[in-house]
C-alpha cells in the first residue's frame, strides 16, 4: 500500500468516527465500511442517499444503513456465512466422509490388484489351471467393478455438491431481502421495524412519531372475494403508503393487514396531517376482481398516531399507537385519531 493511500484511508477514518459516533451508529465492519466509503465522497449515489437519511433523523436507521451498505458497498460475491454455515457445515462433514470411504475403497482396492498381480506371475511358474486362471480373471474384473462403482459415486457426489453451491448462491441472495423486507408488500418487514424503532429509542431521539395503520374489514375481502384478492388489497395499500413516503419517513408491513410508519423529527400534528392524507388516499383506491369482473372501492383504514415520550420502552410506545387505532375502530373506522 502506497504512502499516499495509507494517509488517505486515516483521513477517510478520523472522519468516519466523530460521524458514527454523532450518529449512535454500531461499530461493526460493515458500519466501518459504509462510513469509509461515505466521507470519501468518491461514490456519489451512497453520499446522496446517506445525506437523505441523516437529514432527517438524529440517529443513523440501522436497516436503513445495512440496505445501503448492501447496495452501494458490498461485493456481489460477499457470501453471508452466518445465515448458512449449517447447510455449509452439513455439506462439508458429507464429502468429508465420501473422501474418507473413497479413500478406503481406494486402499482394498490396492492391496487387492497388488495380490492379484502377485498370483498371475504363479500362473506359469505354478502351472495353474485353465479353472484358477479364469477364478482370478474373476476377481479382478470384480475388484474393477467395485473401484468404478466407488469412483463413479464420488464423481455424482461432487457434482450433486457443486449445483448445492449453486443453490446456496441463489438463496443467499434472496435470503438478504428476505431478511428486510415483506415479500408480499416489498415494504421493510416487522424485524426491520423492531431493529429501526429500537435504535430510535435507545438514542432517546426528539420528535420521533410513529403511525399505526390497519385496513378495515379486511376479513371481509378474504372471505367475499378470496385470499388472492386480500392479497391484492394488501399490494395495493403497502404500494400507496410505500409512494406517501418521505425522505424523512419509513413504512413497514407490521403484520397481517396491519402497517406501520415512522416519522423522524416530526411533531404529532403534523404526523396526525400526513396520516390523514394517507387515509384518503386508501379512500380513492379501486380493484377488480378479475374472476367475477366487480370493481372493488370499499378500501379504508383507521390509524393511531402518537409520539415518543422520553425512556418510553418500544411496547409502551406500540401499545399507545394500538390504543388509537382500536378507539378509532369503536368509533366507525376509516378515520385517524386522536384529532
């Protein structure tokens, strides 16, 4: 490594750590990376997305992190071997055991021609019979048998381990989305909303609002029309919640037909206005049931919004937010509280 490289990588992380730091951001490697790449300001799409991100919030969003450091940061080769070092542990014991029993064939199989060569110089020194030399050709036809038998196995093993690495490559990229978002929705999932709220909270950060939204009679679209069209409904809705969204806020699938949004540096009347715009918005929604051709545009949801306390503990929180929505249900749904 140059002189020059070595001055300018301390640089980059005298910078990078009076930034993590101001930002309650974990000191792992990926956070290191990510920081490094960002104060060296030589990749422009991750230095205008971490500038979003941290102009709205006093605190640096952990799964929000992660997902750039996934996309702007990380190798596309970058192996997560956590996630499968069982299936890659399994894997390895099998072929260490085929490499064994090869070997062990492999020895037999040895010993076995070496005795057999032994017996075909007796064949004229002894004068064998026409019998004993046909019961040897035997024998060693029957010992290469069981060597290709054994080789052969060992090669359709190597190759049956070779398409699982080539599985495993496929699911592990997929397993890096699973692992943050909602399938169905594409929205983040409940996991990133509990790593993303926790980290808020531990940071005691001001005007942190969060907005709990649940569609109404959602049994109804499931029993009426089907679960394929509930599952439309819930597309539809995480779709235009996802577009309401701004810089500063983030939405998750929370569960079921249940979503929820957290709005950074933000005060509960204007968290109570964006949920509003939210609600009708979900009014103006219309689907078709593609089986029976009926247009559907009886989509709404009620919503219960509050904001952080301080040392208030992520159920405490959740649960005030869930108080609202129930009122707002008791009171004829399709409407935000408290007003």
């Amino acid at each position: 490594m140059s002189k020059e490289l070595i001055v300018e990588s301390a640089n980059n992380l005298k910078k990078a750590l009076p930034l993590m730091m101001k930002y309650s951001v974990p000191t792992t490697p990926s956070n290191y990376a990510l920081w490094y790449h960002y104060v060296a300001e030589k990749n422009l799409a991750l230095k205008e997305s971490m500038d979003h991100l941290l102009a709205s919030s006093s605190i640096c969003p952990p799964i929000q992190a992660e997902s750039l450091y996934r996309e702007h940061v990380s190798s596309p080769l970058e192996a997560d071997t956590w996630e499968f070092r069982s299936t890659i542990e399994k894997m390895m014991t099998q072929l260490d055991q085929l490499v064994t029993d090869t070997h062990s064939d492999t020895n037999e199989f040895a010993q076995s021609f070496e005795k057999n060569v032994a017996n075909i110089s007796k064949v004229e020194e002894e004068g064998w019979s026409l019998d004993e030399v046909v019961g040897l050709l035997k024998t060693l036809e029957k010992d290469a048998k069981h060597m290709r038998s054994a080789t052969q196995f060992f090669g359709n093993s190597l190759a049956m381990a070779t398409k699982e690495i080539g599985n495993l490559k496929v699911q592990l990229a997929e397993s890096r989305n699973a692992a943050m978002y909602d399938s169905l929705t594409g929205l983040f999932n409940r996991y990133a909303f509990d790593t993303e709220l926790s980290a808020y909270l531990q940071a005691d950060t001001k005007g942190l609002c969060l907005i709990l939204c649940d569609i109404d009679h959602f049994k109804k679209f499931n029993d009426t029309w089907g679960h394929l069209l509930g599952d439309q409904v819930l597309k539809a809705v995480g779709r235009k919640i996802n577009e309401s969204m701004r810089d500063e806020s983030t939405a998750y699938r929370f569960g079921g037909e249940e979503f929820v949004m957290l709005l950074p540096k933000t005060n509960i009347r204007i968290a109570r206005h964006f949920a509003e715009a939210i609600r009708k918005k979900l009014e103006k929604l219309s689907l078709k049931d593609k089986r029976s051709g009926q247009v559907i545009n009886s989509i709404t949801a009620s919503f219960g919004v509050v904001e952080s306390k301080p040392n208030e503990t992520i159920t405490d929180f959740i649960a005030r937010a869930d108080e609202y929505l129930y009122k707002a249900k008791s009171l004829g749904r399709n409407r935000v509280l408290p007003i």
